[in-house]
C-alpha cells in the first residue's frame, strides 16, 4: 500500500451522532428506510440487497454533487444498475416518491456506461468484468459503488462488504473527491473503513 494512503478503521464499539455505536446505527438506518419504504416486506427479516438498496438511498442524502453532474436544474438523482441487476424491485420500492435537495430519485437499469450526466449514482454489479475500464469512462460528478473489497482497489468509490454477517461498506474518498463529489463527515463515520 502506498504510504500516502491512510485507512481509517472504525470498529463496532466507535460511536456517531446520538451516541449510538456504529452497527447499532448502520442497522437502525437499514431498517428504518427499509419499513418507511412499506414495500411489502416489513414483516420479514431484509436481504442482502434489500439493505444493500436502503444504504443507496441513503447515500444520496450524505453526498454533495457539483452542478455539472446534472443536465438540468430539475434534473432527477438517477441510481443506475450497469448489468445485472441484483436488486430486483426492492430499489424501486425504496426509492419510491423519495427526493433528495428537491430532486426525485429514479432508478435506471443499463447494459453499458451511462452518458454524461444520465446517472448520479452508478451501482456497478460483481457479474461485470471490465470494472477498471467502466470506472474510467464514466464522467466526473458519478459515485461508484460495487460489491467486494476489490471495487475500491479498481476505483471505485463506496463497496459493499459483508462483515461478521452484516452488510457494511468501505469508501475510497480520493476516489469521490477526484470526482468532484463531498461526502459528508457522517457517512465517513460510520463506513467500516476510509481511504484517503
């Protein structure tokens, strides 16, 4: 690892906001999206990617885009799955009549890159192979976010891990800044780990 990067690894026992550790907050915050999006599956224990879509949704609420990542001033916040889907209807369902700074959220589902500023949000799946070649085609103003410790270590931005049985997410914050994008100082706080 190169000596400029620094990892900041949060363990179970650090706190955020309101005091509570960060698992206790990560869960609250999944559930929570997950209940008030009443898709029908409140009753039963969540999947994988029904949390996997309520940490997309929420993301969208902690991230700073610049102005040119959008074609129009009321131009929706697109979250857009390159290749196979994963996430079924459980992305629709949450993201259902949600807006983020006065722009709806649409979710849009593409077999190739997205054209500049078509997507906001680009939610890259394991089943794609060229991941290195997406990410450097995709325009500036675009969070990445995929499954694996390998998506941050091809440049990707947020990925998705799988921790003690819980989904939890690793962020490559060069990666975001690079992009023109601010991640707010809360969601840093509770990723499982920060590269700088």
């Amino acid at each position: 690892m190169k000596a400029q990067r620094q990892i900041r690894r949060s363990s179970t026992a650090s706190t955020v906001n309101f005091g509570l550790p960060a698992a206790v907050w990560e869960a609250a915050l999944a559930f929570a999206l997950l209940f008030a999006a009443d898709s029908g599956f409140a009753a039963e224990a969540p999947s994988e990617y029904q949390v996997k879509a309520a940490f997309l949704l929420n993301f969208t609420k902690f991230i700073e885009w610049p102005a040119s990542a959008f074609a129009e001033s009321n131009s929706p916040l697109a979250i857009c799955i390159l290749g196979k889907d994963p996430f079924g209807r459980d992305l629709d369902d949450i993201v259902q009549e949600e807006s983020v700074n006065d722009r709806k959220l649409v979710v849009r589902r593409l077999n190739q890159s997205p054209a500049p500023q078509a997507c906001q949000v680009v939610f890259i799946g394991n089943a794609e192979r060229e991941v290195r070649n997406i990410l450097g085609g995709l325009s500036s103003g675009v969070l990445t976010v995929g499954d694996g410790d390998g998506f941050i270590r091809t440049g990707g931005m947020i990925a998705f891990v799988i921790d003690n049985r819980r989904v939890r997410f690793d962020i490559n914050q060069a990666a975001a800044v690079n992009a023109g994008l601010k991640l707010s100082s809360k969601l840093l706080s509770v990723a499982r780990s920060v590269e700088k």
